[in-house]
C-alpha cells in the first residue's frame, strides 16, 4: 500500500464518517452508494445545472488512474472527498480539484476483470478484490483495517462487485459462474469482517429447487451475484439479481429450469433467508445473467399504489414485480428485435419460440447474449413518471457444443456465440413508461454500437449518458433532445454521479483510464 499526504486535502478527509441515517436520507450533496441510494433510482436532487444552462457544463478536473484501461468503477463522494477503483487498487480525490489524497494497493495483485466500485460506512471504504476479498479500509488514510475472505481465489473466484452497505452489514457476491463455480451472497459484519450469513444461489439436495437440476449438474451450476443489488429498509429485504447457469450454451446436460440462476431474489436482511424469488428465463441457453439493477419504487399499479421492483433484463424484457412478494405484475419489450419468445404467459413465464436454442450449426438469436441492456445502471425519475435505461439492439449467433468442468476457474461455457454481422447494432438511451413499459421516447447515440454508461437522472430535468465512442451527454428528461455534449476521448463504460460541495454541484464519470468531473463555467 502507498498513500499520498497532503495536509490540506486530509483535514478534508478526517471528516469522512457515514451513518446509517446518511445512508437512508441519501443527501444528494453526497453520492453515497453504487446506486445513489437503498432504492437504486440513481436520480440526484441537485438542480443548479438544469435544462436552462446545462450548456455552460465545462471540465473542471481530470484525473488520471495509472495503469486503468477502461474503468468501471462508479465514485462515491463523502463531504468533497471522492472515492474511485479499480481493480487491486482504491483511490481518495479531492471532489473539487482532483488532487490524490490517498492510494491503496492490494496484495496480490491478480488481474481477473473489472472493479465497478466501493461501499462506505461509518469511517471506512469497503472494496471487492481480484483474489475474492472484502477488505475494509480507513476513510481518512487508506490503511487497512480488516480482510474477510469470501472464497478461494485459487478455485477461480473473485469479485468485481461494489458492496452495499446497510445497517451494521455489508453485502457482497462472487463471480464467475461461466466458470461453474456456484455463486453465493454474503453479509459481513461492517466492523469487524465477521461473516454473518451466506445465501447460496444453487440450492443443494433436500433444499428447495434442487428438484430443478437434473442429477449432480447443480454442483457446477454457477449463478453468480457479480453486480450489485438494492435495499427496502421498510421491508428489511435485500434485493439482488441472479447470473447464468453453467454450461452456458449446453442446456441438455442441466434440464429443468435450474433455480435460482436467472432470478431476482429478495433476501431477509438479518438472517439471508429467502422470502422470494422470481424467474425471469427458466433453463436460459443464452447466457443472459439476470442481476441487472433492481429499482424499487412506490407507485400507483392499476388504480392501487404498490411498492414495486423493476428491471430492464437482458433478456429484452422490462418486467414491473410487486416486491412485497415476488408477484409478476407486468413484462412487454423494451427492443424492437426479439425472435426467442413470443411473449410472457400470465405468470411471466416466457413463450419461447420453437428452435431458437444455441447448436452446432449457430443459431440467430436476439438478443444477443450480450443482452438488450447489461450491467449499465438505469435511472428513474419521480418527476417525469419515467424509467430510463440504455439498451443495445442487435442479434448474435449461438453456437453449441459439449464442455467438462475443469477445477481451478476454466471456463465451463460448452461454447458461445459471435455478433450477427447482418444486425442492425445500434446503441440508445429509451425512456419508458414505469407502469407500463411503453416507450416514450429515445435517443439514438450516433456512431455507438455498443453499449455505452449506465445513466444518471437529476432534478434539473436532465439525463446524462455515455456510449463506446467517449461522448458524454445530457439529454432533456422529458423530450430527450439532446442539449450537451462533450467528448471524453475514450470508451465510457462506467455510471456518472452528482454532488456538490462548496455550493458548486459537479456532474463526473469514468471514461477509459480518466476520471472527469464538471461543473458550470464560472463567468
């Protein structure tokens, strides 16, 4: 480990202390979480830049991650003082200069994909690690104050997973299950590292939906938790999206419909019981992990006012679930190109169409495996009555063939696919209706292919949004017009945020190996 000391900047620092009061109130001069807050609707309440001057947004700072290739990480900003990952690593930012306040290392430092970002609470910075650890750090220096080992690297594990901090508890999960390594969730004690309860993704004999692997294929079943979840504090539930089977592509050695692999669960705070869950693609075939960010949201539903959950899947589907209870309320399209189900039955169990399964030959299927969204947070504002989320149209071709599991994290997949060169792959943000899924509006993101950053709402009427080619954008919440633009000069694959400090509000975000924050140019 190597920390960096400024005076200046660690007075600054010393004030980092979050409670679990911060947490729920979600003060939005801070952004204290992956998703901004317990209900995940990533819609900041800061509003001095608005629809009226959000052209006067200009770089204030930029800050450079040594060694970081395409970033993450979402930050997450305490009192002026900002935290970024990535993997091995933990940095402390003065919010409104940019200026290094502390640098954490992680030993050893393996190299197993991405780190989407950091917990906080109380005084401590929580952060995942390469080699399948929780480790807890002090909020004012970057020392480190406790280690928790979620599982053994040497196995394959490892977590790119920004915690979720509640009360007294950090909650984490593990990847990957393309490898057919089972997944899990844990809870730890925040002060100690103590692990308070495991919920494990892969029911075991005598557990209930073992009955829905056939034979000894759940041991190898995968159903990783690699992105992060939310959290009712009324209700004390957990809630958190499931990843894929394994093999991936090879459904015929894991028949039936492999619970609770492509589900949303919601887990007893205090105890990691299951009280729900939901299915959204039984038996997938297509590698489309279900752990895309549950927004929660209280709502009229029908004439009735409903504490609901909603998530855009990869799937193509947008489903709207009653989250007392797991109940399926609502599933329509949020794509224009779907050939691998007809519909959802009255349950929101999919109508699949017939033969369109990976095989040897390939398979067109749309989707893509890479999915009509993936692990780009969306965003929902109260004020327009709209959920906002960035998809990918496209198709892909699906291959099959026959795979081993092999110990030791070999990918256990039985092949995968390849884009379909004759799709129309476009990228674009669409604002959907919350209640009914209906379409809105939506931005095509000119030149981007792929998909781009997850989005951020604020109450100055905007939405902002990234894509592959390093345009950063704000878009009018209500029209979609697109009102700014700024090029970054690298892939944006990361979530911004906003905060403020010193009555500025700043707008930053991960792009490539930077970091950037704006802020109105001051005249």
């Amino acid at each position: 480990m190597r920390r960096v000391v400024a005076v200046a900047l660690l007075a600054a620092a010393a004030l980092a202390q979050v409670s679990y009061e911060d947490l729920l109130s979600a003060d939005p001069r801070n952004w204290l979480s992956y998703s901004g807050s317990f209900h995940a609707l990533r819609h900041s309440l800061l509003k001095q830049v608005h629809t009226g001057n959000v052209t006067d947004l200009v770089a204030r700072w930029v800050y450079r991650v040594p060694g970081a290739n395409r970033l993450e990480s979402v930050p997450v900003v305490v009192d002026g003082v900002m935290y970024i990952s990535q993997p091995n690593e933990v940095y402390a930012l003065d919010g409104r200069s940019g200026r290094l306040i502390w640098q954490y290392q992680h030993q050893p430092a393996l190299q197993n994909g991405p780190n989407r970002g950091v917990a906080v609470l109380g005084n401590k910075v929580y952060v995942g690690t390469p080699d399948a650890h929780l480790v807890a750090l002090d909020a004012r220096t970057g020392s480190v104050m406790w280690k928790a080992k979620l599982a053994e690297a040497s196995d394959g594990y490892w977590s790119p997973v920004a915690p979720l901090a509640i009360k007294g508890k950090i909650i984490m999960g593990i990847a990957p299950g393309d490898h057919g390594l089972n997944g899990f969730l844990d809870a730890y004690d925040s002060e100690t590292g103590a692990r308070i309860w495991r919920w494990n993704a892969i029911p075991k004999p005598g557990e209930p939906g073992n009955e829905t692997w056939a034979g000894d294929s759940w041991k190898t079943g995968g159903g990783n938790t690699w992105l992060t979840g939310s959290y009712d504090p009324e209700l004390n539930l957990v809630y958190w999206g499931v990843g894929n089977p394994a093999p991936d592509f090879d459904g015929e050695v894991r028949k039936g419909d492999n619970l609770y692999t492509e589900s949303m669960v919601a887990l007893d705070a205090d105890t990691g019981k299951l009280k729900w869950h939901f299915q959204f693609t039984p038996h997938d075939v297509h590698d489309w992990d279900a752990v895309e960010i549950p927004v929660l949201v209280d709502a009229p539903f029908r004439g009735e006012t409903r504490k609901l959950l909603v998530q855009a899947n990869r799937n193509g589907f947008y489903y709207v679930l009653d989250r007392t209870n797991g109940r399926f309320l609502l599933g329509v399209p949020f794509i224009n190109h779907m050939n691998w189900a007809k519909g959802l039955t009255p349950e929101g169990r999919p109508i699949r169409a017939p033969a369109v399964i990976p095989s040897v030959q390939g398979t067109r299927t749309c989707p893509a495996t890479a999915g009509a969204t993936n692990w780009h947070s969306p965003a929902f504002n109260p004020e327009t009555g709209m959920f906002y989320v960035a998809v990918m149209e496209g198709c892909g071709i699906n291959y099959k063939s026959r795979d081993t599991f092999r110990p030791g994290g070999v990918p256990f997949m039985a092949t995968g696919y390849v884009e379909d060169p004759e799709a129309p792959w476009q990228a674009y943000v669409r604002a959907l209706d919350l209640t009914t899924g209906k379409l809105k509006w939506e931005y095509k993101q000119i030149g981007s292919k792929r998909y781009g950053a997850g989005l951020l709402s604020t109450a100055g009427g905007l939405i902002f949004a990234g894509d592959d080619q390093g345009a950063f954008t704000a878009l009018d919440a209500v029209s979609g017009k697109a009102l700014w633009r700024f090029n970054t000069g690298q892939q944006i694959t990361a979530s911004p945020v906003a905060y403020s400090f010193k009555d500025t509000q700043y707008v930053a975000v991960a792009a490539g190996s930077n970091v950037l924050a704006f802020a109105l140019h001051k005249r």
